[in-house]
C-alpha cells in the first residue's frame, strides 16, 4: 500500500509540474507536519466548493440586489451574506484556527492600498455606503487570495476552467432560450446602439464581452489537461459570442493581451535590464511625437458621441479630481449615494450623466473617490508591482507566466474604458485580484529557500543544515 501510495504522489507531482503546488501541500505540508492527507482532503474539497460559489456569486450577484430605488446606494443583503459564507468556508478550509498567521494572505502593498482606502472613509461624504462597499471589497479581496494560496494555480484555474463553461453554455441557452433576457431589448442612456448586442446571463454586453475574451485567454495560452477538440470548441464558441456582444473595448485588448502573453514565452529574465532601458528610449520619440501633433490625436474625441459618450462623463470628473485632487471624495462616495453625490453639481442641470453610476474608466473614478496619492498607490500595487515581479522572476513556469500576463493586460487595459478597480465584485476586478494573487504565489521563494532568502536580506550568513536521508 505505501508503494501505491507513493507512486499515486509522483504522478501527481508529475501532472502537476514542477513549479506547481498540490491543493494539499500549499498550506502546511512541510517536513515534520503531522498532518495525514486523508485529514487535509475535506479542507481542500471545502476551499473548491467555496471557489465555485464566489465565482457563482461573481456572475449572478448583481441580480441580487433588494433595492427598487436606482442611485441609492441600497446594497443587497443576500449578496453580502453570499460573500460572507464563503470567506468563513475558506477560513475552515484553511484551518486558521490552528495557525492565525494564515489570514494574512494579502501581500503588504495591497493591505496597504486598501488601508488608505479605509482611512478615506474618514472625509466621505456618505460614510454609511462607502462601508458597505469597502467591507465588501475588502471581504473579497481577502477571500480570493486565502482560496489561491489554499489551492495552488493548477486548481484555481481548474475550477476557473469549468465555471467560463457553464457559463458560456448558460449565455447561449439565455440568447436561445430566452432573448428577452439573453439580448438586449432596449436603448441605454449613452449607448443607444446597444439594442441587439447579446449579454446572455450576464447584466450588460460589456461584462458579457470581458468572460468572454478572459475566456479565450485562458483556454488559449492554459492548454494543459485539456483536449484538443474541447479547447478549439470553446474557443470558437466564445469567440462568435464575443463578436455578438459589440465589445469593442474587450475584442481589442484580448489581441492585445494575447500579444503579451505570447511575448512572455520568449521572454528571457536575463535581459529584463535591456528591456527596460529598450522600453524607455522607445517611450521617448513616442512623448515628443504625440506633443507635436497632439491636436490632430485628440479632435475624434470632440464628438460628444465618440467612445459611446465617455468624452462627456470624464471632464466631469476630472473637474472633481482638479477641485479635490488630494484626497477626493472618499472611497465610494461619488457615484450612486443619493443627494449627495458630487455628480450633481458638477455635471450641470438635466444632463444624462447624473443618470448613471459609473465614470466608465476605472482610473479616473478612483482618483475622484481616494485622491491622487490613492490613485498612484492603486497602479503601483495592482499593476506595477505585480509586473515587475513576474518579469523579475526566474523561476515561473512558461505557461502560467504567460496567462498571468494577459490577464494583467486586459484588465489593466479595461480600466481605460470601463470601471472596475477596487469595486467589489465587478468581474474584471476579480479576476484582477486571482492574477496578483497567482502572481504572489508563483514568484515566492521555494519554502526551502525562504529562511536563506531572510537571512541574506537581513545581511546574515547562514549554515546549511545537514540533510537527512
């Protein structure tokens, strides 16, 4: 039996890779841990299960609302209860009643990024809200990062995998089934082509068109345990749903972000300085050519109609941002919360913007909300950081180095034309939160190594410890 069992552990291993960690042992299964795998299964089925319900909730949440009243601020108390169960599943899952270290799942750049936005509640403007919003955010955030360093990549994006799926299948059954519900039926304010677009279970064509094109990525560049045939199924399926949604933004940064992920195979970690200096010198003909000729690049968006009506939502919030431009309005407090919305006034009387809930670029809604020194600590940690430790990093396996960059491009690029950073559940800003929180996994030091990787930091020498047989 033990023969059995050890041949059944190296073909694991060897299915999983190298670089990969098993459900299991990515919690505590270092030498000398007295915990049996048969105790550890029930943890990691319960980490799975609760992966399948957040990316559940994920999808449907916004169905789940309890408010009759738009621009309230109403939250929903079954999504938040939703939330809730879930991260006190991944609690159990991780056992962190017998380790309390194991909460602190969350990189420190990122705990501290969420800390100024908590600081921010203190000039809110409705502060009731804006807790709502940042529990909930915070709540996910800490959720998605327990349930990655639970599982490992390769389960993470097994599950991933399944749900684009039913997913997918769920939107063709909408649009077949129920185009009602599947299609859009009418006009939008700011969209009045949007008529026709499919959405299929999802809220709105452009939350259709992000699945889908995150969809396409994963099931292109992760070609792992996967058929042929079923890979090149889902592919074209979710490709000619995308074409049906008349996501611009997303049909063209999923070629942009498989560009990227295609570079990062070729990539070679020795010459990230050569890059960079590449990168900078490239940036500099770039500056002085779009100074030159900045009028001619920017008359298309002197329409009021270009980009579906953005051009007239974003000098609102930039003359916000000019006015508040150090600590802006608090985290949550500018779109949606009723009378006190600063959208009122500064968008004059009856225009459509007061009727919408979002600037419709994430960086820009960011920094009317927390300010430009909160808007700079966001980029750093959500993009920045993230980048530069998956160029910096030797050892990440070719494939998932290459996912996680696409991923990292398309929703850093989404935030351009569509609001998503740091507002809870909004799909892409998920997803955002699985890639740095893959990314901090797979750029960690071995666990053997980390002890050498402290004391080096520390300017320490270290003995190393006589192996044992």
């Amino acid at each position: 039996m033990r023969i059995m069992r050890i041949a059944g552990s190296a073909l694991c291993a060897d299915r999983r890779g190298t670089n990969s960690f098993m459900p299991a042992q990515r919690v505590d299964s270092f030498p000398g841990s007295s915990l049996s795998r048969a105790s550890r299964e029930p943890h990691r089925d319960v980490a799975i299960f609760a992966l399948f319900v957040l990316l559940a909730l994920v999808v449907l949440g916004p169905y789940m609302s309890s408010s009759n009243e738009p621009f309230t601020g109403e939250g929903s108390t079954s999504r938040q209860l939703g939330y809730m169960s879930v991260f006190i599943m991944i609690l159990w899952a991780s056992r962190v009643g017998e380790n309390p270290r194991r909460l602190l799942a969350v990189p420190l750049s990122l705990t501290v990024l969420l800390g100024w936005c908590w600081l921010s509640l203190a000039w809110a403007l409705d502060p009731d809200i804006a807790i709502r919003r940042l529990g909930l955010t915070t709540l996910i955030i800490w959720t998605i990062f327990m349930v990655v360093r639970q599982l490992g990549f390769e389960e993470t994006f097994r599950v991933i995998r399944w749900i684009m799926v039913l997913v997918l299948a769920a939107n063709y059954l909408a649009v077949i089934g129920w185009p009602a519900v599947g299609i859009h039926q009418v006009t939008q304010i700011g969209d009045p082509g949007i008529v026709g677009d499919w959405r299929g279970i999802l809220q709105q064509k452009n939350f259709a068109g992000a699945m889908c094109a995150l969809t396409i990525l994963t099931y292109v560049l992760d070609k792992r345990q996967q058929s042929f045939i079923l890979r090149v199924g889902v592919i074209l399926a979710t490709a000619y749903f995308l074409y049906r949604t008349s996501s611009k933004t997303s049909m063209g940064l999923l070629v942009l972000s498989l560009c990227a992920g295609w570079a990062f195979t070729k990539y070679d970690v020795r010459y990230r300085t050569l890059l960079i200096f590449s990168l900078i010198v490239a940036l500099i003909p770039v500056v002085l050519i779009v100074h030159a000729h900045w009028d001619q690049l920017v008359a298309p968006f002197n329409s009021e109609d270009a980009l579906t009506g953005r051009v007239q939502i974003w000098p609102i919030l930039l003359a916000y941002w000019h006015d508040n431009w150090l600590l802006g309005a608090g985290f949550g407090s500018f779109w949606n919360i009723g009378p006190f919305s600063p959208v009122y006034r500064y968008a004059g009387s009856e225009s459509w913007v007061e009727t919408i809930t979002s600037g419709h670029n994430g960086y820009l809604d960011l920094v009317v909300q927390i300010g430009l020194p909160g808007l700079v600590l966001a980029v750093i940690t959500t993009i920045v950081l993230p980048l530069m430790k998956l160029l910096a990093n030797a050892s990440t396996v070719r494939s998932n180095g290459a996912l996680l960059m696409a991923f990292l491009v398309f929703c850093a690029g989404h935030n351009m034309t569509e609001s998503s950073l740091l507002d809870r559940d909004a799909i892409v800003q998920v997803f955002l939160m699985f890639t740095i929180a893959l990314i901090h996994l797979e750029t960690r030091p071995p666990p053997a190594q980390r002890p050498l990787r402290r004391a080096a930091l520390r300017g320490q020498s270290v003995r190393h410890a006589p192996s044992h047989a």
